[in-house]
C-alpha cells in the first residue's frame, strides 16, 4: 500500500511548501519583486501586472521545472500563486 | 459632472485611487491621437475582446509580441504558419485589437522558442568562417 507522500512510481512527492517556495522564488525572479511580498492569495494578473504572455512564460518554466504537462484550461483559473501551486501538486501526483 | 475646455471640449475629471483620468469622447480622443501623430488603430481594444484582469494588457502585450517575434527572425505570416494560428488572427494580436487566449499566445511561444532554437543550432553547425581580405 502506498503512502500518500509518494505517486504512482513510488517517488516520494515534494511538499506543498516546497512547491510554495518554488514557485514565490519562480515569480520573484521573473516579475523582479521581493520574495517576501508574495503571498498565496497575491493574484499574478490583477497585484502584478502579469499579462497573457508572462503566465505563460511562468506556466512554460513550471512545466520545465516540475516536469509536468499544465492543461491550458486549468490557466483560465488559476492565476493566484496559491492555485497555481495546488494545480502543480495536483499534477505532480 | 462635465467640463469645457476653452476650445469648447466637452470633458469629465475622475479620481480613481488617486490617479486623476481625463474622460473625453472617443472622437475627440481619436482627433488628439491623430494631431499627435499617434495611429489611433493601433492603441484600439477590441471591446468585445476584454475580459477582467485582461483589459490593460492588449498594446504592451502586442508590443511584447512583435519584439519578440522579430528577435526570434520570423515573420508574422511564418509565426502564424508555424504555431498554427490564423494569420488575421496574429496580425489582430499584434496591432493590439484582440486580446489572446492563453492557448493562443502559449503556441505563440512555443513557436518563437523553436525558431530561436533552430537559429541557434544553424550558428553553431555552420559558422561562418573570417574571411580573410582578397
């Protein structure tokens, strides 16, 4: 029986804070502002200015960075860090 | 409540979050952008085109687009070739009348990553040895 800390190969999964922490890192490197002003509710097109375009490019880095395939519709929703991070768990597992 | 400039422009004051805005009717916005050399087409936003969170972003997301479509060398009917958008569609995107979709700029990017990738790889194989003088 597996664990709820491990996917389907076994692999043990990153916490959500990890991901958390990666993904403020992520958006503070692209966006220049300060780590410590990211919150899970901040929102990347309505507090940062984001456009179609940088989600995108963020949403491209993800992928690369986690490995994972976003499905476009999920972008629609998700533009606060703190879905984002649920939405790259949800496809972590 | 509605001002007059001395030329008899119709206008309106309005603080939004301390930032004070002009409101003038958009013929006579037309005729400024027109006097100040400035292509009125090109600032336009497809109205039906903007959704929340979106409506600022059309001219310096197209801007943003052009530059890097022309830093990747392609041009706009070979992006829209190779990312399979309609080449109306791309040249609606870049001259900031509609406001993409996500899929659309993602395959956008994609394209533009390809190309600069392809160019890339074309250096390195082929360089193109000094010359020397004849």
């Amino acid at each position: 029986m597996m664990s709820a800390k491990t996917d389907r190969r076994g692999e043990t999964l990153p916490s959500r804070d990890f991901v958390l922490a990666e993904i403020k890192q992520m958006v503070a490197k692209q966006n220049g502002v300060a780590l410590a002003t990211l919150e899970e509710d901040t929102d990347l097109m309505a507090d940062l200015g984001y456009d179609s375009l940088d989600v995108v490019e963020l949403v491209m880095s993800l992928e690369e960075h986690f490995n994972i395939v976003v499905p476009e519709e999920t972008l629609d929703k998700a533009t606060t860090i703190g879905r984002i991070t649920d939405t790259v768990i949800e496809l972590l597992r | 409540m509605a001002r007059k400039t001395r030329q008899g422009i119709e206008y309106q004051l309005l603080e939004l979050g301390g930032v004070r805005y002009v409101i003038v009717r958009e013929s006579i916005f037309e005729q400024l952008c027109r006097r100040a050399h400035m292509n009125w087409q090109e600032l336009t936003v497809n109205k039906e085109e903007l959704k929340p969170g979106l409506d600022l972003d059309g001219p310096s997301l197209a801007e943003k687009l052009i530059r890097r479509r022309v830093a990747s060398g392609l041009s706009q009917a070979e992006l829209a070739r190779r990312a399979g958008v309609r080449p109306e569609t791309l040249n609606r995107i870049e001259r900031g009348r509609t406001t993409p979709d996500f899929a659309t700029v993602r395959k956008l990017v994609i394209a533009m990553n390809t190309a600069e990738r392809d160019h890339a790889a074309q250096t390195i194989s082929k360089p193109h040895g000094i010359r020397s003088p004849e």
